[in-house]
C-alpha cells in the first residue's frame, strides 16, 4: 500500500549522531560532499572511507536499513563503475580481448569514483535524513537562512512552506489511495489498456486530488488565521535549538576531514598508483 | 443468492511494523432483497467488510461468496465483481471529476463498455431515482451543492445497476432534512428493483427507521444479527459496544413505565407518534 513508504526516513534514536545541532549537520554535510569531490588521491579517499564508516557505526542505524537506503544508485554505481573500466585509455594496458581494452588508471578511476558515489550517499543518508527529522530538519535550514532575512529573503515564510507540504505528503498519500479504491470500484483500470486509456484512468485521481489539496489548502489557511498566525515576526519557538559545545567539536572534526583530504591530495605517493607499478 | 463471509479475517499492513488485525475469522451473511444496516463503533471493522465484499480487500483468511462463487478465486473477474457490488464510498463527493454531473454518472457504465443508449437510459433513470433535475445534470459536479454532488456521487454507483449496492456512511455530513432525504430514496430504490442494500452507519435512529435487518459489531467480531426487535431486545449490551437504542426507543421505556401501554415495539419516532395519536383519539390519557 501507498501508505507504507516511511516519509524521510528518519529513524529516532539517541545516538551521539542523532544529537548533533540540525545546522550543524547541514554544514557538516557540506564541508564533507566538499571533501569527497576534492579528494583524488588513493590516501584522501581511505580517509574518507573511514569517515564515513565512522559517522554510520556511531548512529546505530542498522546495516540492513542502510543497504536497503542504497538499493536505488546500485545500478548507477555499477554503470559509472564499468564505464570507467571500459572506456579509459590512458596509463599502462592490462588487457585486451576483442574490442575490450582495461587500462590501469581505468581501474584506478573505477575504485574512486565508487567510493566518491558510496561515501556520498552513505554520509548525506546518515547524516541528514536517517537521523534528523524532517521537522527539525526545517528548523536547521530557518536556522541557517536567518542571516539572508537582513536582505529581505522571506526565510520564515520558506520554512513554513517547507513544513506544511511535509505535513501534507501522508494526507495526500492516504487521499489517493482513497480515490483511487473508489474510481477502481467504477471500474476504473489503472494498469491495463492504452496509454490513451492509462492517462485517462489518471486523471480521473488527479482531478479529485488537485481539488482536495486545493480545499485543505483553503482550510489550512482559515485554521491558521484564525489562530492569529501573522507570519514570523515576534514569533516564539517552543523547541528553541541549541548549539552547543559538542556541535562545534563536530563542526571542526569535519572541517579537519576536509582539511585532511586537500593535504593527502598533496602527498607524491599514491597507493592506488603503486598497485599497477 | 447472498453475500457470505466465510471465517474471513483481514489485517492491515501484513509483515510490517504496522500490521493491525481488523477482522478477525468473521461469518456473516447479506440476504437478498432487504436493507441490511452494518453499525458498529469506529474501528469496528465496517468499511473493512464493505471493501472486501466487491474484492477491493482480499481477505488474509477465509473466503467472500457472492452469488455462488469465491470472489477472489479468479483474478480475470475481479473487475465484474465491481459492478456486480457497487460501493459507494465515504463522502463519495470527492471523487467526482467529469466536466458534467451527467458524464461523471456516465463513468461507472462507459467502464461498463455500455452501448451508447443504454448509458443514457441509465444516467436519466439513476438521476431520477436520487432525484436530481436535468438542469444539475449539465453542471459541473464543482458548482453544485454538497448535498447534490452526494446524489451525483451516489447516482454513480446506481447507474451501474450492481445487484448489491453497499453504501458507506451515504448519509454522514448531510444536514437532517438531507439524510432522511437520501435514506427514504435509497429504500424506495431498494423496493422497486427488489436489489440487496447495505447501508454502513452510526445513527440507531437511521437503521432503526429503514433496515429490514441490522448486523452490529463490536471489535472482537459480530455482536448480532437480526430484526430490529432482536437487536434492540438489550439496551445495556448495545450500551456496553458504544451504541445505544434509538432514542425515541428510550423514552417509550420510560412512558410504559408510567404505565402508557404501546402494543408494538417502537423504534421509530413515526410509529411512535402514530401509536399515540391512536390512544388520545380512544380518550385514553396519561
């Protein structure tokens, strides 16, 4: 069922991970997708692994959760990786047979451009969206957008919207399923038939949809006039974020990776050079 | 021949985090020709029993028959069995879409693969039956009103002409004048084609005045089924389930025992009235 899908992802927790400043996470996260795509040498990307492995084994999220947030870029980790192998032509020749020809830096490339894609996903699906809730996670971008409000940027107003069409994709996930039970019980087909026809059936959910969203919309914005909303000016918080020392630590250990990856980068040897040498 | 639910069980979200059992090994029958009510608290099961009985829901135990055969044994007929037990949903409203109220009745009997005429004879005949003029019938289902697109929605199922007709909560929302409207309409509709209905609901008053047999669950399963004396016979059971009898009911209690004698049970406030009326016209007085 429709329903089913967790939204986000965000598993609860209590884990170190888990406590880290919603901003803070959104800057570590920067400074690391920074570090992943300026690495290139075989030392930076060790670093990174680890790292990474590091960030997933103190956010107690399963293994089993974690393959299964990966399942969807397998296939264009395979792709990348094998387009790597098969179409670099440059360093020494390692094979050949037919039109098929392996290189050494095709391998080399290969090894990085998996890990670059793993650690990417790995450090942005931990950190972000398995331990931090969506709600919070909005809080952290208000948070972090405050400062554009000086230059007239309406931050509160984003988040809000934000917010609100979070809120609103299980309502409107739920609302679907409902409609589309009722037009499958006037004999609407979904998944037989033309495209012409598929279409059709289509539209016949997404007309009521658009109409209810619209509604809820309506209603919402009554609710929330009625409440004395007026936007975020004086407005209170009643779970104020915290930022606290260990937040900072976290923002200077990742800093001190990407720091890292730019001084490995640097170093004349490379272990990845040195397995075709 | 009847709807029968046979040991059937049904749980939402099957190996999830979420799975909730919502029957658990029910037996139940739908008769031919009569109204049968289905109440029962929230959470009881009743729209889990409607969905099942056109296959919308495949049971997780036990099996549904309708007019003979196991509705889920063969895969190619499911969709007949859409309109062979039409359902009409809760607030059926939302789910209008055609650019007239006429096309979007049409939209059951086209999926049908209907001839043309006979679309037509049916559109005209289930609007009349809900009683909806032909000037509504050109508008758009979004300028009517709530009431009406509820006869748009409801006109829907109809024209499909299903040999049972199950409705979920058709009269919930609608203002009183509204709902004895659209129930009064439904059981003359039910008279004249001599179908099965099923009508889902919370008010006692409702299935009190227009069931011919009322089925009330509780959420471990079936409490009764039976005539309306048979259900109403205990007061406190119903009470215990969230449910009571219909008011009017109630007070026929308590004037009996002022010593006012009725010589009929009295569910409905009509007969009630009509029974009183009898015995001041006979000079007696309370």
């Amino acid at each position: 069922m429709i329903r089913d899908i967790t939204l986000g992802q965000y598993f609860p927790g209590t884990s170190p991970i888990h406590k880290i400043d919603a901003r803070a996470k959104i800057i570590m996260t920067l400074l690391l997708i920074i570090a992943v795509f300026v690495a290139s040498s075989g030392f930076a990307f060790a670093l990174l692994f680890v790292v990474s492995a590091v960030i997933f084994l103190m956010s107690g999220i399963s293994a089993k959760t974690l393959a299964k947030g990966l399942k969807p870029i397998v296939f264009i980790l395979i792709f990348t990786t094998l387009f790597q192998i098969f179409f670099t032509r440059t360093g020494t020749l390692l094979l050949e047979w037919w039109i098929i020809k392996i290189y050494s830096n095709g391998i080399i490339f290969a090894i990085k451009m998996f890990i670059r894609i793993l650690v990417l996903i790995t450090t942005t699906s931990v950190l972000l969206s398995y331990t931090t809730s969506p709600i919070v996670m909005t809080d952290g971008i208000e948070g972090l957008m405050t400062p554009l409000s000086k230059i007239g940027v309406p931050v509160h107003d984003f988040a809000l919207v934000m917010s609100i069409a979070l809120r609103f994709i299980p309502t409107l996930l739920e609302e679907t399923e409902k409609i589309m039970s009722a037009q499958k019980a006037r004999g609407t087909e979904f998944s037989t038939g033309s495209l012409m026809k598929r279409a059709r059936a289509l539209l016949a959910v997404f007309v009521p949809l658009l109409a209810s969203a619209v509604r809820h919309a309506f209603e919402l914005a009554d609710a929330m006039i009625c409440r004395g909303y007026r936007g975020g000016k004086g407005r209170t918080k009643l779970n104020k974020m915290k930022f606290r020392f260990s937040d900072f630590i976290w923002l200077i250990l990742a800093g001190g990776v990407l720091a890292g990856v730019i001084y490995l980068n640097t170093v004349p040897i490379d272990p990845l050079n040195m397995i075709f040498v | 021949m009847p709807v029968i639910f046979e040991n059937v069980s049904y749980v939402y979200g099957e190996n999830t985090p979420f799975e909730h059992k919502a029957l658990d090994k029910i037996d139940l029958t739908i008769n031919d020709n009569e109204i049968t009510g289905l109440i029962g608290q929230t959470g009881s099961g009743k729209s889990t029993i409607a969905q099942l009985c056109n296959g919308l829901y495949k049971p997780s135990e036990g099996r549904v028959i309708v007019d003979g055969v196991d509705i889920n044994a063969d895969k190619k007929k499911k969709r007949d069995n859409f309109f062979k037990v039409g359902l009409v949903f809760q607030y059926p409203e939302y789910q209008l879409f055609e650019d007239t109220v006429e096309h979007d009745i049409a939209y059951g009997p086209k999926n049908m693969g209907l001839p043309e005429d006979e679309i037509a004879r049916r559109v005209k005949e289930a609007a009349g039956f809900v009683g909806l003029d032909e000037e509504a019938l050109k508008k758009s289902p979004f300028d009517i009103s709530g009431g009406q697109r509820r006869r748009a929605a409801i006109a829907g199922i109809i024209a499909m002409e299903p040999k049972y007709l199950i409705l979920d909560e058709p009269a919930a929302g609608l203002d009183p004048m509204g709902r004895d409207d659209i129930l009064k309409k439904l059981k003359k509709y039910q008279r004249e084609k001599g179908i099965s209905v099923v009508i889902i609901s919370h008010s006692m008053e409702d299935m009190a005045k227009f069931c011919d047999r009322i089925i009330v669950l509780s959420r471990d399963g079936i409490y009764k089924c039976g005539t309306k004396a048979e259900i109403f016979e205990d007061p406190k059971a119903l009470r215990e389930m969230g449910l009571s009898v219909p008011q009017i009911t109630k007070v026929v209690y308590c004037a009996e025992r002022l010593g006012v004698k009725f010589d009929r049970p009295i569910y409905t406030v009509d007969a009630a009235f009509e029974d009183v009326m009898k015995m001041l016209d006979g000079g007696e007085t309370v």
